[in-house]
C-alpha cells in the first residue's frame, strides 16, 4: 500500500497499479500525483515543487527554495507509466533535482525540456536597478520591475556544467537584483559556463 501522503489521481491507468509501483516510496511532505495514460502525461506536486511529464519528450520542474526530493523520485517511478522513459527525461530529472538543490531560499528555479533542448531560469525579486535586458550566446540576463532573472539554453548533457557552476549563478542573480551591472552579469554567467 502507498504512503497515505502520496494522493493518487488517475486516466486510462488502474489507480491501484500506480499505488503499488509507489509502496516503497516513504515522503516527507504530502505529493498529489496525476497520471494520464491515455494522453501520455503526468503532474507530480509538492510544497512549490511542480513537475510535469509529457511522453512526448518534454518535461518542466519548478521550485521556490528547497525542492522537494519527493515528487522527483514519485515520478522517476512511474515514467514508464506513460511511456516517458526515453533516456533524456530520467537524465532530466536527475540534473533538474540536482540543480534544484541549490536553490537559495526566496529564489525561484525552472527547468523545462523540449527533446534534447533545455531551458533554465534562475530568479528572484529584484531589490534595486532599472530594466535591463543583455542576451548573448545563449544567455539571457533580465531585470524588471517584478523579477530578475538568468535563462540559460543548453543541451542535456551541458546540465552538469550548470550544476557545477549553480553557486556562481545564484551569486550574479543576487548582483542583478541588488541593481549590478546586467552587462557584467551577462559576461560573469558566460564566463562560469565556459562560453
């Protein structure tokens, strides 16, 4: 029997099925799990930790502050329930849970995948400091009014280099925010990913 914490909802899948697949699964914190078989997609929820799988090969996971391990390890358990478990979705996950680690406390993570492509968002509220929008070489430094932010596109495989070098990420943000030169930025954030 599945931990009582783990809410099950499902589509075109036996709901007893899933729960057996997650018996070993002891959570911390409550996940509400939905399974869509017939259109080949999954939402596992967590605290502010969202996760979205598409069979198709995309995939997005979201956190503020500490992610939660839980709805990772949830939906690396049931990929194959919807046919999602191409090797760059569960290598995905791993990097996206990995990565969200990091996050600081009052800052914001997103991480989505589209085939072999991703998308990384670093963000926060910004404190000080005009608009300002730098983007080169695949990076992208913003700051408005209600957000700051550093995008990064990659390739899954690049995910390690990203994790490597999180702390110097969340580091050029915390400048941004506090009104530091986007262009300084920009060139900080290329430099830590070697580009």
């Amino acid at each position: 029997m599945a931990d009582p914490r783990v809410r099950v909802k499902t589509v075109g899948v036996k709901e007893e099925d899933v729960r057996k697949r997650l018996t070993l699964l002891r959570p911390e914190r409550d996940v509400d799990v939905i399974v869509d078989g017939v259109s080949g997609v999954m939402r596992v929820t967590s605290g502010t930790t969202r996760l979205r799988v598409n069979a198709g090969g995309s995939a997005f996971l979201s956190c503020s502050g500490r992610i939660s391990e839980d709805a990772a390890a949830v939906a690396s358990v049931l990929l194959s329930e919807i046919g999602a478990d191409r090797k760059e979705i569960p290598r995905f996950l791993s990097a996206a849970v990995e990565l969200g680690r990091t996050t600081p406390e009052g800052c914001e993570l997103a991480a989505v995948l589209r085939g072999k492509d991703v998308t990384v968002k670093f963000r926060r509220d910004p404190e000080s400091g005009r608009y300002a929008l730098k983007s080169r070489h695949g990076v992208l430094v913003r700051r408005t009014r209600s957000t700051c932010e550093v995008e990064i596109l990659i390739t899954v495989t690049d995910l390690d280099r990203v994790i490597r070098k999180a702390g110097r990420i969340w580091g050029q943000l915390e400048d941004l925010a506090g009104g530091g030169d986007p262009e300084h930025v920009l060139l900080n954030v290329l430099d830590a990913l070697g580009r």
